[in-house]
DNA sequence: CAACCGATTGACTGGTCAGTCAACCAGTCT
DNA sequence: AGACTGGTTGACTGACCAGTCAATCGGTTG
C-alpha cells in the first residue's frame, strides 16, 4: 500500500489558495490563478477538490475548529472569567500575527461574508459566538461579571471587536506591528471587561 | 425645459436594486433582476447608471453621507461623551430598523467586503472611524474616558461591537424584535463605556 | 405638422471561467 | 514484459452575463 509522496501536492494547492486569495479575493481569483502559484496542472485542482468552493470550505474548516479548541480549552481552565476572555482574543490575535493571510481568507471571504459563503458556515461560527457566551455566563454565575448584559449579546459585542480589528490590520487603517498585537489583546479585554470609563 | 415625471424610475431602479441585492447579494445579481424587480427594461438601468457597481455605489454614498453627518452632530451637540456614543449607536440601530434591507446591502456588501467593493470606499469608511475616535478622544481630554486606551481602538471596537449586532440580525444569529433594538443601543454603549466586570 | 430630444426597449455580442474528460505517465504487482 | 492503478496534464465546452446599440415611443417646440 501506501506511498505518501514526499511532496503533497493537496497541501500545495491549499497553500497556494491561501496565497492567492488573500491577494485577489476569492471572487477575482480564477481555479487557473490557483493552479499555476501551486505550479500544477489545471486539472488537479479537480482531483483533489470537487469544486473552487470546496477549497475554501476546506481551508476555513481545517483553521476554525482550531478556533472553537482554542476556546473550549481557555474555558476549561481554571482561569479567571476575565483571563478567559484573554486567552481567547490572545489565540485570535496570534493567529492573524502567525498567518495573516489565512485568516485574511477567512475572515473576509466567510466571517465577514456571510451573505455568499458564510452561509454554509453560520453554524460553525454560532458555535464560537456561544462557546464566548458560554464563558460570560459562567462569569456571571461567579459574579465576576456584571448580570444585566445578555451573555450572547456580550459575546457578540467582544468577538465584533476583535474581528473589527483584525480588519483594520487586514486593510491597513490600523498599523499592525508587533507590539500593537500585545498591546491589542490587552487593550480588546480591558475595553470590553472594565470600559472606556475610568473606574 | 422639465418635466419631474411623475414617478422617478431612477429612484425605483435604485429601491428595487437594494431589494435584489439584499436578497440574492450583489454578486449574484443579475442586472436583469433589478430591472425585472423595477419592472423597467434592462437598457434603462444603463441609462440612468454607468454599470451594477455604480448602483450599489450610489446606495452606499447616499446612506453613509448620513451616518458621517450624523456622528459629526452627535459630536457638535453639547452632551456628554458617553451621550455622544449612545446617539452614534442609537443611528446605526435606528437605521438598521427602518431600513433593514439597505443596511444589510451596506454592511455586507460594502462595509464588510472592503476587498472587492468597499475598498474604494475604505476613504469614507475611515472617515467614521476617525470622527468616532475624535468623540472618544474629546472624552479623555474631560477626563470622561480614561487615556490609555488608543482612541481609535476604542472607536474601532465600538464599531465592531454595533457592526457584529448587525450582522447578528441580518443573519438571524440572534433575535431582532424591537425591544432587542432598543436594548441593544443601551447595551452597546453600557458594554464599551462601563465594561463587563460589575462597578 | 415636422423636427427634435430624452426616455425606454430588449436583442445581441464578446469575454470570461468553472468544470469535464480523454490521454499520458510512473510506479507496482505478477 | 504486460497489465493495472492512481496521479497528472491541459485543451475544450457550455453557461452565464455585463454592457452595447439601433430602434421606438411620447412629449414639446416652432
């Protein structure tokens, strides 16, 4: 049986996707754009992908359930409510920092996209949208937040912040150096857990 | 000279075009389909607008000149700056209650999709994330808002945490009542300026 | 009425791509 | 060697659609 071929050829053609969506959107990026950054034929897009679609259906699956681990295992600590929430906006954060342009594809041709491609997803996002609802909840429970916001509605609020900011990363009206991202995963929690209010 | 016939069909092009696009989205959107859905000949649509993207342009530019206008007199007003955010929130939620329709065209098409459309209108976009962040800004100067935190990463994430609400709306993640709206601008601006963690 | 002009119509064209498929190639097994 | 298999190739087709344009309509002016 059994050969894995020292060089695999799917994971070029899913590098290469990446690549060129996050440089010509999905929409203006032709399977042929695809084919020729993986340096392969035309054709073995096909035989490795029912469809265009699929590619990025894969490529979204494959990134975001590490999403909803990442979360799942920042709310199965024993952190704080609020170290939670941190470690959640740290794992986005770096995420971006780590592959830019994945999470570019991500979130502007499915987050952020509900409408075309999201669609397909909304279950799979909901999820992340709950799992932080989840934490705000038990937050609450402890008394470590306050009980008057809708723990869904925080959730929202607190993962449209973030996302907001990686689009100001993504098209450049917000500088992105590193020391913005420590100073954004900071700022994110601080702004949604103690306000823009002085204490 | 003049007439101002009677019914303005470059009025009914542009309504039915927001109706079109909020349904099927502006990619799969046939020229034809706004012309069938303003019951007008498919040539008229080209009399009245250079090309698709014009119309969606138009949409865009007409309604974000009022949410621009409408923060630089939320700022111009003599209230607090916590009132200021409130007005900004209440606007965006106002709109979006009377006009779902063209504010999920927006949202989506545009404000969302700074790759393929709103880049052109990244100038505008900016625009309000920057007199947001002069409100915020203003505050800290009163003292009103504490002063390590960027303003326009306050701003941005204020607008990401409306934006996200909106999208949860649009696609029906998270209930829409009129109630919810009238919570919602409350919440928002209780999330951003007091935070989630109990005074 | 005749000339004019902007609004309106819808058939048609040109270009673009996603997806298909028949052929080819390189191992592997017998 | 011969047969088989799965990866690989790229030319080709069918569908789709934005935008064009020549023709028509209806109202106004002189």
């Amino acid at each position: 049986m059994a050969k894995a071929p020292p060089i695999d050829k799917r994971r070029n053609i899913l590098d290469a996707a990446v690549r060129v969506f996050a440089r010509q959107g999905f929409h203006s990026t032709r399977v042929s754009d695809i084919a020729d950054e993986a340096e392969v034929a035309y054709g073995l897009v096909y035989h490795y992908f029912k469809s265009k679609d699929e590619v990025l259906n894969e490529l979204f699956t494959e990134r975001w359930s590490l999403l909803l681990a990442a979360i799942d295992e920042a709310d199965a600590s024993s952190n704080t409510p609020r170290e939670k929430m941190s470690a959640v906006a740290a794992f986005i954060v770096d995420s971006y920092r780590h592959e830019p342009e994945l999470m570019k594809v991500i979130i502007v041709e499915v987050t952020r996209a509900a409408n075309s491609f999201g669609r397909t997803h909304l279950p799979e996002i909901r999820r992340a949208y709950d799992s932080i609802a989840k934490i705000v909840a038990d937050g609450q429970e402890l008394g470590a937040f306050r009980r008057d916001i809708d723990p869904v509605f925080a959730s929202m609020s607190f993962y449209g912040a973030i996302e907001q900011l990686l689009s100001g990363w993504i098209f450049e009206v917000i500088p992105a150096s590193a020391t913005d991202f420590e100073q954004a995963k900071e700022l994110v929690v601080a702004t949604i857990c103690d306000g823009l209010e002085p204490r």
